[in-house]
C-alpha cells in the first residue's frame, strides 16, 4: 500500500499497536463476512434444490436459466454446499471456495457434473444403491406407477420366510437412463417382452413413443389403467407426455404387429429369464418352455426386432444368468445367448453395464445357499447395447438438449 493510500485512509499517525488492533478487528469482519457469505450460499441452495426436487424430469435446466439470476455453475455450487452445511459451519475462515473445496475429494469432483448432464455418470457399473438413484427412484414410484400389479405376488417362488421383493420389479431408472441415453427424442421404442407398466410409463414421460407387446390381457388392461390414471393428474406431467401402447399379443409374431409402424428407434426390453419367474400357463410364453427351446424362441424374437429396427439406431436388453433347476445348478448361459442373438441379428456389442441390485432378501438366502453349495448369490443384472448400423450416427440422434 502506498502512502498516499494510507494517509487516504486516516491510518498515517496510527502506531504499530493500534494497527494491529485495525487489522484484526477488519480480519474478524472478514471472517464473519466470509461466513454470512456461506451462510447465504447455502439458504440459496436450499431453496434450489427444493425446486428441483418438485420439477419432472428435463424440466430443471429450463426453469433455472429462466427463474435464477446466477449462472448454472453458481446454482451447482450453492446445491452441493447445501448438502453438506456443517462442513461449512466447522471451519475456521469459512468461505464458499474453500467449503466447496472441503465438501468434495478431488477424486469425486466430476461425478456431480456428470450426474447433472446424464443422469447418472455413464460408467459400465450402474449402482441402484446409491442414496442419488434411490431418491430419483422414489421420484417415479410417486408418480403411481406400480409395476408388479398384473401378476403374482410370488413369482420367484421364495418362502414366506424370505423378506423384499418376492416378483421381481423392473427399475425406472434404468428405463430413464436407457431412453436418454439411446433413444433419439421423440423416438419409439419397440419392447417385445413388456410386462409391467413401468418401461411404457416412463418412455410417455420423457416424450418418447412406446410400443409393448405381452400375451396376458389383464396385464395390458392394468398397464393401460396405470397410465391412464398418472395421465390424469397434468399437473405432475410435462407438456411432453405420450400415451404408451400396449398390444396383447405373442412376441413370437411380431412382424404382424409392427404392420403400419414405423421403424422403431430403440429396441428395449427385458426378456423373461427362462423359467425363473413363470408369468402364465401359456404354452406360447416362454416361461413355460424347456431352455432350449426358449433360447430358440427369444433368437427369433430379437431376430425379428432388430430387423424392424431403423438403421443407425441402438437395441438395449436388460438380463441375467439364470441356473439349471437340478442338483448341480449349473448356469445356462442367458446372457452369452442373448448377446449372440443380437449379434446374429446384425446389433453389434456396443456397451456392457453392469448393474448392481440391492441386496434385499439375498443375506438371508446367502447363508443357506453358499453354505450347502458354494454358489454365490446373485446381486446384480447386465445391461446390453447392441447397434445396428453405425454408433457415431445413432448416437448424434440421441442428444437430447436440457436433459439434465
């Protein structure tokens, strides 16, 4: 500081004692202004995220560059300050770069940004455990969607002992994460093996078409009630939704049923896993039939779906490994065998996920299975992703502006 500056500031005729006392009685103001600052940076976030938390999906980054006065990246860092408020209030010379900076190791710093642009960072693990999916979870479910309605209460056929899900329920999220990330806005989707409501209500959410095929009619009634229902409450609903269309019909005659449609631009579905879970007494569900036999039916399913397909596009399945049901309880070989068929079909491998499931009931079952036989229990399913045509091309298709 010059002289002049300092006899500007009425500091010339201080001593050393008593400038001193100056700065730090103006370092205690600083400090506390550092820490109103943080105290204000995270009120912000709070309220943030509190909007967030009620907006539908994609309806985020419009809202925030129309309603907030920051950037995105200011709106970020209140929201991540806003998660871990006490790291803030326990330092010592708080401010918002350094609480930031203490909320975050510098190995997890690009994991918000990723999650922000893709929903979930696009690694080949998918974590269905984490507090962040289990939240964006729980935001479908309280949409009323109900997936397990339609079928038994007990399809896996566990005791009354076992606790959890006791029919498997396919997850939103990976129904969300599937379609923003390989189906081109607006596009259709094709799932020769429906099932459940939740992969037709989620595609009418995010604005893309959905086709479903499944042989059980009060199957397709209950997911036709379902949508119908969340339909009627627009209030939760972005201006974007499409109704989901649901056929009842065999998969095995797919061609008839695509007569009139264009070619879809995602095949997604999740196949029966053999004989795991028996839907029907159908001797056309395949459920029903002997592995080899079901192997052979899904071939010429996924067959008949990628050659439907529109060129340059992508197919994802959803699937696991399944075990023989004798005494020895070797696996069959499911996924090597849908991959192949997609392969076979002209749907190149293009990405492999895995996706790790909560454990629920499989503690319980762990104890009596491992310790009679030795086999591990499963706790996690694969996602595949085939592409007909050419990825560069089918991915430009996708993008998809303010997913996030």
């Amino acid at each position: 500081m010059s002289a002049a500056t300092i006899e500007a500031a009425g500091l010339a005729s201080a001593t050393p004692p008593e400038l001193a006392r100056i700065a730090n009685r103006e370092h205690a103001l600083v400090i506390r202004a550092a820490r109103s600052m943080a105290e204000h940076a995270i009120r912000a976030g709070q309220a943030l995220q509190g909007v967030k938390d009620q907006l539908a999906h994609g309806e985020w980054g419009p809202w925030l560059r129309a309603n907030f006065e920051g950037s995105e990246r200011t709106a970020q860092d209140y929201m991540r300050l806003a998660r871990y408020p006490q790291r803030a209030a326990d330092m010592e010379e708080p401010s918002i770069r350094q609480a930031l900076k203490a909320i975050r190791a510098p190995e997890d710093r690009p994991l918000g940004s990723l999650r922000d642009e893709f929903g979930e960072p696009p690694f080949s693990v998918l974590d269905r455990r984490t507090d962040q999916w289990k939240k964006r979870r729980e935001t479908w479910l309280s949409r009323g969607i109900r997936s397990e309605l339609g079928r038994s209460a007990n399809l896996l056929d566990f005791s009354a002992t076992v606790g959890g899900n006791r029919t498997s329920v396919f997850d939103p999220v990976v129904c969300e994460l599937a379609y923003r990330w390989f189906c081109p806005p607006g596009g259709l989707i094709l799932d020769p093996f429906a099932g459940g409501s939740v992969r037709g209500i989620v595609a009418g959410a995010l604005g893309r078409r959905y086709l479903g095929i499944d042989l059980r009619r009060a199957q397709i009634e209950t997911n036709r009630e379902q949508a119908e229902a969340i339909l009627s409450r627009e209030d939760q609903l972005p201006e974007r939704w499409v109704m989901p269309r649901w056929i009842v019909g065999d998969a095995m005659e797919l061609t008839a049923h695509l007569v009139g449609e264009p070619p879809p631009d995602l095949i997604f579905t999740s196949p029966p896993y053999g004989d795991l879970e028996r839907y029907s007494d159908d001797p056309r569900d395949l459920s029903t039939m002997p592995y080899p036999q079901f192997r052979e039916a899904l071939g010429a399913v996924i067959a008949t779906a990628i050659d439907a397909l529109g060129t340059d596009r992508f197919a994802a399945v959803v699937v696991a490994d399944i075990r023989d049901r004798d005494r020895a309880g070797f696996f069959r070989g499911l996924v090597g065998d849908t991959e192949a068929a997609f392969k076979a079909a002209g749907a190149r491998p293009y990405n492999r996920a895995v996706i790790i499931d909560p454990l629920g009931s499989a503690p319980v079952r762990a104890k009596r299975q491992f310790g009679a036989t030795r086999k591990l229990v499963s706790a996690h399913q694969e996602l595949f992703v085939g592409c007909k045509g050419d990825p560069h091309r089918a991915a430009a298709a996708t993008w998809e502006a303010g997913a996030a």
